[in-house]
C-alpha cells in the first residue's frame, strides 16, 4: 500500500491543529515585499485588518496585532494584564492550559490551578473548588479549545460561574485554534482579554498573534516591567494603524485576503463548516473501530483518536507522513504514542479532510490495524 519512494508523485499535505494548509492566494500575496510600514498606506492597510479581525473574535474592540506565535500573545496577556502576588485562576486540562499555569509561574502570581484530566473537560463542581479558594482573583485563564487533547471547552457556562463568585475577575480566554471552529463572542460573553493566532483557523503561515481587551481590560492593565509586549504602547500606536516595532508585514499581506473572504463568508457560516466537518471525521473514526479519545465535548477544530491496540502510535505519525505525505500530530507529554490527531481546521475543504482520512485508513491497514479499507471515507462522505 505505502507509495514508492522517493517520488514526484507524493505530495505533503498538513493535517495537524496548526500549522494549517494556507491557500494560493494568501501564499501569492505575501510575497509582495514592496510595502514599508511607515507609510499611510500601510497604516490603513494595517487598520483594516483589525477591523475585519475584530467581528470574527465578537467583539467591538478592535485587537492588536503582536509579531509572534500565539505563545507571544499569552505572555503579553499575563505580563500587562496581572501584577506579581497577583492571585489567578489557571485552568488546566493539556499542553496548553499548563502553559498558562507555567507562564502565572514564571511571572510570579498566585495560581490556583484547576486540574482536569487530560481528554476532559472541567466540571462545575472543579471550577467551584477553585473559585472558593480564591480570595480575590485578579485573573481567570483558560483555553477555549485544548488543541493538546481535541477537547471545546463550556466556555461560556464556565464564564458564567466565574463572573457569579468573582464579578471582578479578568477572563482570559486562549481561543487560537478555538476561533473559527467554535462560537465565541467576547462582548456578548464578557471576555476581557481573547487570543488567536496566524496560523491556526486563518491559514496563514506561523508569526501573527492577535489579542483584543475589554474596555474593563484596558483600564486594568499593569505596570510590570516590560518592552517588547507593552499593550498599552501597542493601544495607542495601532489606534494610528502603526505597531510599535516591524510588523510582519508580507503575513499581514496574506491575513489581508484570508480576512476578506472570512468576512465575506460570516463567522457564523465559517463555525458551521468546520462543525459540519468535524461531525462527518467523527462518523469516520467510528467507522473505523477507532474510539474517541475526548469521551465528552470534542473539538470541531480537530479530532483526537485513541491508537487502537497493538498500534505503535509513534511509527503511526511517521509511516503516514514518510509513506503519504499526509502530517498529523501525535500525542504530546503523558500522551505521546497514545492518541492521534487529525485537524480540520482553517481554510480546508471537505476533499481536504476526506484525503486525510484515506491516508489514515491506509497507514492503520499498514500496521495492522483490521477494518474495512473505505470505511472511515465511506462514513464521512455519507454524513455530509
Ligand atoms: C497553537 C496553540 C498555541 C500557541 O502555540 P505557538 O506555538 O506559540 O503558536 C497556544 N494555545 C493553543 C490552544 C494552541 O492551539
């Protein structure tokens, strides 16, 4: 079954929860390298992009634009947004949930940290311990989606609860593979402080980091000592459309046209897809005697599955990309060899994914794993 190697023939193909495949248009646009940023020109171009980016977060407020991968944009939010001593909240259920818990480490608050198993989401009773240990949180973080485990979390049920016991707290909200999957309206919800990346739902190449801040948000920010992430430098200077430093500007160029059509589009629509999407990967998984790893809320971003027995998961990942071009993410940290991730996640087409999953059922067949070849493609197509 592997294709012979090495060959013109094998094209690589991105099936992992960032980065995701980028479009032709977005490529050819980022090649123009004609643009100086100090220009009125570039000011409006750089303008319009916060506005087009500021209806897909849900929020009026239009976000600053960071030059960085999303980690950037979380250091940003703890280091302008708490003090040290600051008491927070961390939610952590994955690789990325234990980032803002490092993060609240590194820069000295007071974490309370909820500990969900890895594949779950928190439930009400995890959250309440934690709100009543807090004394006075000044920050609640969290992930929207845990790309680590392929699990959505309730946010806005979670929100709810925080703003009941701690109407004072700051919600930070890590939507960077959450945005254009899932729902998520900052104003409507009462997000103060909400994260996304390039490279994720856009499909644009890593090293753009968006966040926008609540006007509450903006009126808290800190004095830590800081340089390159000073939001309230960057508040002022991006109302001008200029950013304190160089922007990456050719991935602007490319953002530019993702965010054209995206608004064009509607967010609504664009959630829905990617819904529709994930819904038909999951009958495939199924119908490939694969289980889900999340067994509740998961992700429409990406779909984790449990390698199934007597599967090494680890030569998984390799065979599929050495043998079919095709890159998906194995499991990190306690799940590394465990589990197997498959996005759907940006500017992908229901071919896109459908090519995914025969390059999974090829690679499982491969190493042994006993289903009906067709099945999992069979399932998908039939559930669109
Ligand atoms: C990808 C991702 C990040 C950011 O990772 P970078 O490598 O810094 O871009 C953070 N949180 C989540 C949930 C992610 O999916």
């Amino acid at each position: 079954m592997p294709m012979t190697k090495p060959s013109m023939f094998m094209k690589k193909r991105l099936f992992c929860p960032g980065p995701t495949p980028v479009p032709m248009d977005a490529a050819i646009a980022g090649l123009d390298s004609s643009l100086y940023h100090r220009t009125d020109e570039f000011y409006r171009y750089f303008q319009s992009c916060r506005e087009l980016l500021a209806p897909l977060m849900g929020t009026a407020q239009l976000p600053v634009i960071l030059t960085a991968s999303g980690t950037g944009a979380m250091e940003a939010a703890v280091v302008n947004l708490t003090a040290a001593g600051d008491e927070v909240i961390v939610l952590n259920g994955g690789k990325f949930g234990d980032r803002w818990r490092g993060l609240c480490e590194q820069y000295q608050c007071k974490s309370h940290v909820i500990d969900v198993p890895w594949g779950a989401a928190p439930t009400t009773a995890q959250i309440e311990t934690a709100l009543k240990a807090a004394q006075k949180p000044r920050a609640f973080f969290m992930q929207a989606n845990e790309t680590s485990t392929g699990v959505f979390y309730p946010v806005h049920d979670i929100i709810k609860q925080v703003q009941k016991a701690h109407p004072d707290c700051l919600i930070v909200v890590d939507a960077i593979s959450g945005l254009c999957a899932h729902e998520l309206k900052m104003d409507a919800w009462g997000i103060d402080c909400l994260i996304s990346a390039s490279q994720k739902g856009f499909g644009v190449p890593p090293g753009l980091a968006f966040l926008s801040l609540s006007a509450r948000a903006e009126k808290n920010l800190t004095d830590r000592p800081k340089f390159y992430f000073d939001l309230k430098r960057e508040l002022k200077g991006q109302a001008g459309g200029r950013s304190a430093w160089t922007p990456a500007i050719t991935l602007l160029q490319s953002f530019k046209t993702v965010l054209d059509q995206l608004h064009a589009t509607g967010i609504d629509q664009v959630v829905a897809h990617h819904t529709r999407l994930a819904n038909a990967t999951r009958a495939a998984m199924t119908a490939m005697d694969l289980s889900l790893f999340p067994k509740t809320h998961p992700s429409n971003a990406l779909t984790t599955i449990i390698v199934p027995q007597g599967v090494d998961g680890k030569k998984l990942v390799a065979h599929l990309r050495e043998n079919y071009g095709a890159t998906v993410a194995g499991g990190q940290d306690q799940l590394s060899g465990k589990i197997v991730r498959l996005a759907h996640l940006g500017i992908v087409d229901q071919f896109d994914v459908l090519t995914g999953i025969a390059a999974l059922e090829c690679g499982l067949r491969d190493l042994g794993h006993k289903s009906d070849l067709g099945a999992g493609t069979r399932a998908f197509l039939r559930a669109l």
